[in-house]
C-alpha cells in the first residue's frame, strides 16, 4: 500500500463484525501480499480474512521517503557494521497508516530486544481492535523514533534475524488463530500447548496426537483412547501435557502449580474408585 493508496482507502466498517486490522509497515511489503504462494494468502490467515474476521495492510516505508532514491536508512552514526532506519520515513509512514482508521491502535516494533512473545501476550494482543506491526531490517531502527512512538517492543526469540518481517508473520499467525471463527473447531486454539489446560489454569504443553492407522510400522495408537470413556480419555490427555510439560518445560511449573496439579490428580482418583 502506497501513501496514494491510505489517501484512497475507505474506513473499515462492517454491520455484523468489525474485524481486526493488522498494518505492517515494512520496506517488503511483497511479503506480506495476498497472491498465491503468499503466507497471508493461505490456511488459517487467508480463511479468517475471507471470513472477515481480519484485515491486513502492508505499507511501504519507502513511499514516504524523499530523495531521488527513496532512502529508508543510512549509516550509524559513530561507525559500525549495517545500515539504521531514518527516523522520519517511518514517522510519516505511522502518522499516515493510523489516520486510515479511527480505532485505538496498538504499536508494535519487532526486535530481539523486546520482551518475549508468548501465549498470554499473544491473547491480549488478540482483544486489540487495531495492531501496527513496524519491521525494522539489518541494524535496526534509529532510537528517537522509538522513543517518540513508545510502541510495545516483542521479541520472537534469542536470536537474530535480518529483519522483522518474520516476526511479524509469526505474532500474526499466533494472533489470528485466537480471533472466533477462525478455526474449524472452536477448542482448537484452547487445547493448544501454552493455553490454559490445566486444572487451576496452567499452560501445558500439548499431549501426543494419533489418527490412521491404528498401527504403523510395529507402534500402536494407546488403547484409552478407543475405549470410549471420556473421562478416561481427558484424564490420559491431561496426565499426558503435565508429564510432557514436566519433563520439556519444568520452568513452566511452579512450585503452587505442581501443589495444584497434584491436588486434582488425587480428587480425579477418588471419583474413579
């Protein structure tokens, strides 16, 4: 989307749901597209955008550049390696995208200093009406702008990347597939590792999953789950995330989480006996 284009574009209305407005101003914007090939144009974020649950609307650094060549970043002041955004491209480019829509909207910079991105961050962010994406790219972003727009800085993990368009692919997804309607079955997202799956609401890790055939190369399905007793089939899921969540991520387990969990293991054998 050019600067022409948020001029043109008409305000997001909708008589029976208002849907979630993602921006993301980048200097790839082909990256976030919606012709074939394109993440945004396939699986759960193309359904939820056909279902009008979601827009998204990429925004080109770029058009708001001045010069002959439209330059988005120059060389960090006081020497070193890669290349800073400017300030004052990006500045224009977030005044612009925001006059678009009147909605409250929630900023957001993509960067391995930001806080770590989560399941409880992600379903906040998934409450918001609007959602302003900024990807920087190679050294980052001149530290003013930052200052001056104070968005929520998130980080995606303890590692680099040449930019944050990734990033923003990934909070997207992990964002949209929370939003109704968006999943074929609406406990999809709940049952998911890191949602709230245990009994005083502590997020697990998933359990094992199983389908066609029954046995395949000598590994057979866990016969509890034929057995048609519900109750033994929750039980064997539930027992199955807190082992695995043990035993992969104890850091998820408090001391009042494992208290809690114990607590209900024993409650659930009593009605069994």
């Amino acid at each position: 989307m050019t600067q022409q284009d948020l001029a043109n574009a008409p305000p997001t209305t909708s008589p029976q749901r208002v849907p979630l407005r993602i921006d993301v101003l980048t200097t790839f914007p082909e990256l976030f597209g919606e012709t074939p090939g394109c993440f945004l144009a396939s699986s759960i974020p193309a359904r939820a955008r056909r279902a009008g649950i979601v827009e998204y609307h990429a925004t080109d650094i770029r058009s708001f550049a001045t010069g002959k060549h439209q330059k988005t970043d120059d060389r960090p002041f006081g020497g070193g390696p890669g290349m800073v955004m400017l300030c004052q491209p990006l500045w224009d480019a977030v005044q612009a995208v925001e006059a678009a829509d009147p909605r409250p909207v929630t900023r957001i910079v993509l960067t391995p200093q930001g806080v770590p991105l989560t399941q409880p961050l992600v379903e906040e962010l998934s409450t918001k009406p609007r959602l302003l994406m900024i990807a920087g790219h190679y050294e980052g972003i001149d530290e003013r702008v930052i200052e001056r727009l104070a968005p929520m800085e998130i980080s995606v993990g303890d590692y680099v990347l040449s930019g944050g368009e990734l990033g923003a692919l990934v909070l997207i997804d992990a964002i949209v597939r929370l939003l109704p309607g968006s999943l074929g079955h609406e406990d999809s997202a709940s049952e998911d590792s890191f949602s709230k799956s245990g009994p005083a609401g502590q997020r697990l890790l998933d359990c094992p999953h199983y389908t066609k055939p029954r046995e395949w190369e000598g590994m057979s399905v866990p016969e509890v789950l034929f057995s048609g007793d519900h109750g033994a089939v929750d039980q064997w899921r539930h027992d199955q995330r807190v082992a695995r969540t043990r035993a992969r991520r104890p850091d998820l387990l408090t001391a009042k989480d494992e208290s809690s969990l114990q607590k209900h293991r024993g409650t659930e054998e009593c009605k069994g006996a």
